[in-house]
C-alpha cells in the first residue's frame, strides 16, 4: 500500500520544532500499516528535517548554537540578495537534509525512547513551508 500526502506547516520563525504529532495528525493513514516506511521531505532550500533528542528542550538550543558557529549570518558569502540569512539557510539545509526514513511499526512511527521529529526553520521572518509525506508498507 502506497499513502503519498502534501502538508502544509504552520509557519514559523527560525528555530527548531518538534513536529510529530503535527505531521501524524495529518496524516492519518498512517494508521492502517502494519509495517512499513514513512518518508518525510522537505520542499525547500532553506529549511531541513532531521531526527533528535525530544525530551530536554536544551539539545535544540544548542542544536541551532551549533549550526550558526557553522555556516553564521555575519559570514561573507556572494549569494545575499536575499537577505544575510539566506545563504547560511541553505549551508544549514545542506547539513541537516531535507529528508528523513522512519519505520512503521503497528500504525505508529518506530522511533527511539528519545528520539523526535524535528522541523529546522532556518530564516528569520515565518515562511509556509510544504513537506511531502510517503508512506509504504502493509496492512
């Protein structure tokens, strides 16, 4: 069985956000797999999804002090049309990816005891962002 599914995120400013149960709430299907695979994808270049510690709120602090000392607003970089948070955006979407795989187990993404779903909002101002959720597996 195939589930493919376009939602929609409320918008954000820059930071770092748990979201599973955001995306499970849109996507209710997922409840039929016994077992399987769900694909979360990210349409854009300047915002990422990634897997983390969800229980200290402290990792996503210092999650995104980490990701500024990489790729920083102040740094000198020949794409800035679009502001001084723009070409750091797309560094940072580069490192985190755009993508992640978790197993379905009995209707239910299979994670670790800690572990979380994460949207990465990496510019400044709030921006509508689209992720492409896929799912396969067997009811």
């Amino acid at each position: 069985m195939w589930i493919q599914k376009e939602i929609t995120l409320e918008p954000r400013s820059q930071g770092i956000y748990l979201i599973d149960q955001e995306v499970l709430s849109k996507v209710p299907d997922i409840r039929l797999i016994k077992a399987g695979i769900m694909t979360v994808f990210c349409k854009h270049t300047s915002c990422g999804i990634t897997l983390n510690e969800s229980w200290d709120p402290s990792v996503r602090t210092d999650f995104q002090n980490a990701l500024n000392k990489l790729a920083p607003e102040s740094g000198e970089y020949l794409h800035d049309d679009e502001g001084s948070d723009d070409m750091p955006s797309h560094i940072k979407c580069s490192l985190v990816g755009c993508t992640v795989m978790v197993p379905i187990t009995n209707g239910k993404p299979n994670l670790g005891t800690w572990q979380g779903l994460y949207f990465c909002e990496f510019r400044r101002y709030m921006h509508q962002r689209t992720l492409v959720i896929t799912i396969h597996g067997e009811k």
